[in-house]
C-alpha cells in the first residue's frame, strides 16, 4: 500500500476565485496546494478586456501568496480582434472563456449566437490563443440533463471542423459523450475533469433528498456517465487533465428555494484527487493529470516545488466560517484519506 506521494506541485485548470473579501478567503485554499490556476473570467463585472484581466492580476497577486493566476477573458460578442491579439501579448491571459448566455453563474453577459463568434475563433487560431469552452446549450426548453450532448452536437463538432489548429478546452465535462467527442478529437482538444463528475451521479443530488451542495453546472448526470469521466481521469491519457471547478456560494445561498450552482471544493482539491486515484488504484497517475497535461496543453513550464501527500484521515470540516456568514466545503463532514504534509 502506498502511504506517501512526492509529486510536483500541481495546476488547477478551472478555478473560480470570485472578487472582494471572498477572494482572500477563497485564495488560501488554493495557494496552499496549486502552483498555478486559470482563474475563470465570470465576476459580477465580468473579465470582458486585458485591462480589466490586468487589474484582476494584481489585486490576485496582491496578496503575496507564491501562486501564479493564469488569467481569462470572458467572449462577449463584443470582444474585438484586436483585443484578441492584445490579450496574447500580454502573457498573463492564457484563454478566451466562451458562456452561452444564461447557462450558468454570472453569465448573462455570455453568447447568445455561438455562430457569430466564428471570425473570433478564428482570429484565436491564428494567434494560438486557446478557446475555453462551457460546452452546454442554455436554452431552457431543452432538458437539462442533455444539454451538454446537444451543445456538442450543434456547436463543438462545426468549431473543431473549422478551426482545426484551435485549441480548446471542453471545461468540466459530464457525458460520456462529451469524454468519447474529446478522446476521437485532435490533439488540440482537450478536457478538465472536476472531483464530483468523476464520484458523483445524480442519484446523489436528488435521491434520498435533495442536496444542494452538490448541486454545479453541467448538473451530476447517470453513474454510466460518472465510470466513463472516471476512466478518462484515471487513464493517463493528456487530453484529460485537474480542474476542479471550485465555484464558491454562501451557504445560505445554496440551501434556498432557487440555490445557486457551485461547489466549493478547493478546501481539499489535490486531497480529493488523490482519493479518487487511490480507491481506483490509479495513484501512479495523479501526477501527470494535476501537474504535466495540464502544462502541457497550456505551454507553460513544469513546475519544480514538490508537495508530500501523506495517507492521513481528515474530516472536512461542517461549515468554513466567512465574515458572519458560512460557506459549505464539497463533502463537509465526510473523511477522506489524504492530506498534504
Ligand atoms: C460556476 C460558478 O458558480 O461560477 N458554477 C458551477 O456550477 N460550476 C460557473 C460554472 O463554471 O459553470
Ligand atoms: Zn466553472
């Protein structure tokens, strides 16, 4: 039995670090464990210009912590080519974060015609400046559990086609689908892979009760769908790599008679992974899914800090107490196995 990992410090490929106080609370958890994230554009103002990703830079940076954000804008059919090519010389922006309008948190500023967006996509592929997709149809009359399959049918399958040097990431995906569209791609195309696709089904939302706190966007699907992300993560293949998806809401926000969809789940994100590899006997893979394809597809160097992981129980704690309020850690009062050291 292995009882300890020494690996390279690992990347979170999708992470939501919100703005204002939150931020600070939000950032401890991740620095503590990740080198690098890309840090998604969807605040309250969203991340629409490199100037606007530049502020946000440094008021991430501004706290001192020895973590390095990778920044995002958010496409807005006002975005402009000329932005697009600002954003790649600006080194510190590393993708373009496509919301179809209204399908998740903070995107009402997202895409209402991904079709109009193809002369952006293909100003993207020329600079080599890699599209970031929520890969789900908003349109309310289609059930909610399919729209992921229908945003590949309508959309993924014609971008691909035509901007075949693009690179694109499928964020958080959730059908086997979805892991079968990115396996029979191109190189170019690649997916990150959060801790509740890869353990949860929906039976675990909505049977026995609901669960708000395991309530996200794309929704938990069937468990067939689960084994198969959970096969991708585990199977070493470099088109699947950590991005957790830690998507901060206040309790009270979450158990409510509309909760909002998020999970916070930085409290424990490489712990949670090593988990998941571990009950999977995967562990041999859990460096090169949260530290090398990651990089890999990104272009940035590999990272030198280690981290120990040591098999140790924790308990994840009921609440996190947040200026007067609480926000509810993915798994709260569950053991897990691992810790960092
Ligand atoms: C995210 C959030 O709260 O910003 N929510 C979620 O359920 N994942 C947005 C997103 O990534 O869809
Ligand atoms: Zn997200």
């Amino acid at each position: 039995m292995i009882n300890e990992l020494i690996i390279n410090k690992p990347d979170d490929m999708h992470l939501h670090l919100r703005e204002g106080e939150i931020l600070g609370f939000v950032l401890k958890d991740t620095a503590r464990q990740f080198a690098r994230a890309i840090v998604m554009p969807n605040l309250n103002t969203p991340v629409t210009t490199v100037a606007l990703a530049e502020s946000y830079y440094e008021s991430i940076k501004d706290y001192g912590y020895n973590f390095e954000p990778l920044m995002t804008l958010y496409l807005t059919d006002a975005l402009s080519k000329t932005e697009i090519r600002k954003a790649k010389d600006s080194k510190i922006i590393h993708g373009v974060k496509l919301y179809p309008a209204g399908v998740t948190t903070n995107s009402k500023n997202g895409i209402v015609s991904v079709d109009s967006c193809f002369d952006l996509f293909e100003e993207m592929e020329k600079n080599d400046l890699p599209l970031l997709v929520h890969g789900e149809v908003s349109d309310p009359k289609v059930d909610i559990f399919d729209r992921e399959k229908m945003f590949i049918d309508k959309y993924l399958t014609r971008i691909c086609e035509n901007f075949p040097s693009l690179r694109l990431v499928f964020e958080h995906i959730s059908t086997k689908d979805a892991v079968e569209f990115v396996v029979n791609s191109s190189s170019k195309v690649a997916a990150t892979i959060t801790p509740q696709h890869a353990m949860l089904s929906r039976n675990d939302l909505l049977s026995g009760g609901v669960k708000p706190h395991n309530y996200c966007l794309p929704v938990l699907k069937r468990e067939i769908h689960q084994k198969v992300i959970l096969e991708a993560a585990i199977s070493g293949n470099s088109k699947f790599f950590l991005g957790i998806d830690s998507a901060p809401h206040l309790t009270s926000e979450k158990e409510s008679a509309c909760g909002c969809a998020g999970i916070y789940s930085a409290k424990t994100a490489i712990e949670l992974y090593a988990e998941i590899f571990d009950k999977n006997d995967a562990l041999d893979k859990l460096s090169d899914f949260s530290n090398k394809f990651g990089a890999d597809f990104y272009n940035l160097p590999y990272n030198e800090e280690k981290i120990r992981l040591i098999r140790k129980e924790y308990q994840i704690p009921q609440q996190l107490e947040f200026n007067n309020n609480q926000i509810t850690p993915f798994l709260a009062g569950q053991t897990i196995h691992w810790q960092i050291s």
